[in-house]
C-alpha cells in the first residue's frame, strides 16, 4: 500500500493539459469552423488523459518538469483523441458514445469527423515540433522522439494494431493473434508516451529500456481492462456504450480466456510495469500508482 495521493497528482496534471490543449487547439471560429469545432468537441470532452499524464509523468521519473514536454503531452492526446474519432465510425467500430457525448460523426457527420481526425494527427506533430522551443530541450532528442511517435501511431503500431482488430471480426484468432492486436492499436501509443517524456527530460539508454518495457506491460494491462469493462461497464460509468466489442463480434481477453484469467493476466503484468519500474526509487511512486490506477479502475 503506497501512502501517494494520486488522486490530487492526476487532478493536477489533467489541469495543466486541459488548459494547454484549449490553448493549442485553435478556436471555434477559425476557418472553416466546422472542422475546429469537431476537433475542439471531441478533445475537450475530457477523458482521463492518461497519454499525456504519461508523458508528463516519463518527464518526471527522470527529473525533468511537465513543463518541458507539455507541447509533446498534448501531442500524444490530440492522436489518441484522432483514433477515438476513427475508431467510433460506422465504417469501423460504430459507436453512438464517447467521452459521454455523441460520437463526433454522429454530431458533424462522417466527413468532418474524418477530417477532424486527420486534422489532430498532422497538428499533434506541428506540436512536437515546438517543443524544440522549449528552453534547455536538444532538438535533436525533439526529432528522435518525432520517429517513436510516428512508428508507435503507424502501421508498425496503432494503426496496425486496429486493421488486424478490424480484419480478425467475426473469426477465430489465436492467444499469439489477439496479444499482437492489443500490444499494437493500444500498448503502442502508451509506450511512446512514456518513452518520449522520458527522452524529452533527458532520460539515458538504461532509463530508456526500463520505461519502455515498463510502458508495454502497462499498455497491453490497460486495454485487456478496456475489454473487460466492455463486459462489465455501463454507458453511465465509461461514457462509452459497453457491449460493444460483443455486438461487432471482436475477440477480446475476456472473449477468449475468460474475466477471471483476464483480470491475473492484467494484474500481473503491473506487477512487470512495477518492478521494471524500480530503478527509479521514490521517483517511480506516481507511476506506480497510476499502473495499479489501470488494473483498478471503473472507467
Ligand atoms: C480508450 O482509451 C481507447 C483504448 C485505447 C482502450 P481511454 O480509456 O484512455 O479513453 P479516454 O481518453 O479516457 O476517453
Ligand atoms: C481502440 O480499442 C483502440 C484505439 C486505437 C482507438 P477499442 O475499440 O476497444 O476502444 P474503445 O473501447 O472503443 O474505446
Ligand atoms: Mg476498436
Ligand atoms: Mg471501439
Ligand atoms: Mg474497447
């Protein structure tokens, strides 16, 4: 049992990127308005903000403060929030809920969702880019950290992840296939965030791999979770309808070996995210509570 608050640590963090992500993003009325609202819509909706708090909290097990990567922190967000948007169409996932609104297509229609989607993308990467401008960061760490983000959103990573998640509906996959999917279309972008906090506050090779590897446990923990609150949320706790994965016949951790298995598998993967973790000493305290937050948590 860890005497850290992690409640008030999260409150503050989700503070600071709420308020910087308002400040990016440009406002309602810029033209063409109607993409900039879909934008701001769906990434003002809130969330947890946990790849940015990652970023944030990568920064600081090695020292460095949120302020030295907050353009990065939202970077990792505005792409999440990309993928959300993609992810919800009718042509993917086909949700009516997100963030406890209309998904964005159900509101601006499925062209300026698209859009708005490939509109974050392309300005997440104008954000990482102004980091450079930060006060004591090398812009040579800013363009290492330029090809993880791409490589963990591409088809090596994320996307990848999310066309075998798509082309494995309604079909019998193995435990190998279905580890493949939740290690890509998810593990891949919370590990980046972590990874490139790390980076952007100096972080040596040694902290490097220790993230990193801590950052996939963590990862492939937090969408085995996803799929089990699909089975076991509400629409009321996620802000997302929950039966979702079943209705579009996905395989998923609880599908294929079960909730109980499911939920050792998640735990002791933190378990991994904790002990990769210590090197670190008392520097690692809020991420490790954050990796117990994943297993634990109801939204
Ligand atoms: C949902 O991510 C999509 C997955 C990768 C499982 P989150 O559960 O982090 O969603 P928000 O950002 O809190 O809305
Ligand atoms: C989505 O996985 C992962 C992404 C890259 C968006 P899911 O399809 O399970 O995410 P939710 O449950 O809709 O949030
Ligand atoms: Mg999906
Ligand atoms: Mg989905
Ligand atoms: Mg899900």
């Amino acid at each position: 049992v860890s005497a850290f608050d992690l409640e008030a640590y999260l409150q503050e963090r989700r503070g600071l990127v709420d308020a910087a992500l308002d400040g990016f993003l440009p406002s309602e009325d810029t033209r063409p308005p109607s993409v900039h609202r879909a934008m701001r819509y769906s990434v003002l909706a809130g969330g947890k903000r946990l790849r940015p708090i990652l970023v944030i909290a990568g920064a600081e097990v090695v020292g460095a403060s949120p302020s030295a990567v907050m353009p990065t922190a939202c970077a990792m967000e505005l792409i999440h929030t990309y993928s959300l948007i993609h992810d919800d169409l009718p042509a993917m996932d086909d949700d009516d809920y997100r963030r406890g609104r209309l998904t964005n297509h159900k509101v601006f229609g499925d062209a300026i969702a698209i859009l708005a989607g490939d509109a974050l993308l392309t300005y997440a990467f104008q954000l990482v880019a102004q980091n450079a401008a930060v006060p004591g960061v090398d812009a040579k760490v800013v363009c290492d950290v330029v090809a993880e983000i791409a490589e963990a959103a591409g088809t090596v990573g994320m996307v990848g992840g999310q066309v075998v998640d798509i082309e494995s509906e309604g079909k019998t996959i193995t435990a190998e296939e279905l580890k493949y999917i939740h290690v890509h279309k998810t593990a891949a972008l919370l590990r980046a965030s972590l990874s490139v906090g790390a980076r952007l506050g100096g972080a040596d090779a040694a902290a490097l791999a220790a993230v990193a590897d801590a950052g996939q446990s963590l990862g492939l923990a937090f969408q085995i979770v996803d799929d089990i609150l699909d089975v076991e949320g509400s629409l009321e706790t996620l802000g997302k309808t929950a039966g979702s994965d079943e209705r579009k016949q996905k395989v998923t951790y609880p599908a294929l070996h079960g909730i109980e298995a499911s939920r050792r598998e998640a735990r002791r993967l933190i378990e991994r995210t904790k002990s990769r973790l210590s090197v670190f000493g008392a520097r690692s305290a809020p991420l490790c509570a954050l990796a117990d937050f994943v297993v634990e948590r109801k939204s």
